[in-house]
C-alpha cells in the first residue's frame, strides 16, 4: 500500500496500534517507508490510561467496523510493552495543541536530514 500510494505521488499516514509499540517495530515500518520512497515522521499522541479506558467502554459500545472490543486487561498488556519514543526517534510529540502539532510536523519537511533520520527538532 505504501509503495502503490508513493508511486502515485500521494502522501500516506500510518499509525501503529496496540500491537505495535516498540521501536523495533517502529524501526522496521520507518524501512519500509523509506523502502517506497517515503519520509518518514514519528508523531508521538501520548494519553494516559484513564483516558484510553473511557475512550474505550464508548468504543466497545459500538457496533460499526472501528467496535473491536478491547478490554481493561488488554489495554494493560499494552502498557506493559510500550516504549515511549527515544530520543533517537525524533518524534514529534502532541502537547495538546493540534495546530503546533501541525506546525512541527511542516516544519520538519523543511528540515534537513541529519544522519539519515528526518530532520526533526
């Protein structure tokens, strides 16, 4: 998908779920974008469990294609196995505030690559 969407001259976004939360994993989707001809950018959406587990028991009320139900248990799995971006990442992390979010994610286009990462602040 990414490689068919690059060819095309589109621009593509990806995110990594619950199971993917590792930088091994990050590392391997940030080959494969690069692999298609793509940049690669890291935006980090930190939120706190509290807030994913009232996201969730809205979710899991559903019945449409986003009603995969994840459950408290689950969502500890996750925590215990997710690494927080490192600072070789160079993510961009969201703050609360969409629009600096935006903002750093243009500005990092502008930016030179520095050892073959993104060039990020």
């Amino acid at each position: 998908m990414i490689a068919t969407a690059e060819e095309a001259g589109r621009q593509v976004v990806g995110g990594l779920m619950l199971d993917r939360v590792a930088p091994d994993d990050r590392l391997a989707h940030w080959r494969l974008v690069e692999a298609a001809g793509g940049r690669w950018r890291l935006v980090y959406l930190p939120v706190d469990r509290g807030e994913l587990l009232r996201r969730l028991a809205d979710r899991n009320q559903r019945a449409d294609a986003n009603a995969l139900i994840v459950t408290a248990a689950a969502l500890d799995d996750f925590f215990a196995r997710f690494e927080p971006p490192a600072p070789h990442e160079q993510a961009i992390t969201h703050a609360g505030d969409p629009a600096a979010t935006c903002a750093a994610v243009l500005d990092a286009e502008r930016e030179p690559e520095q050892d073959g990462r993104p060039g990020i602040r």
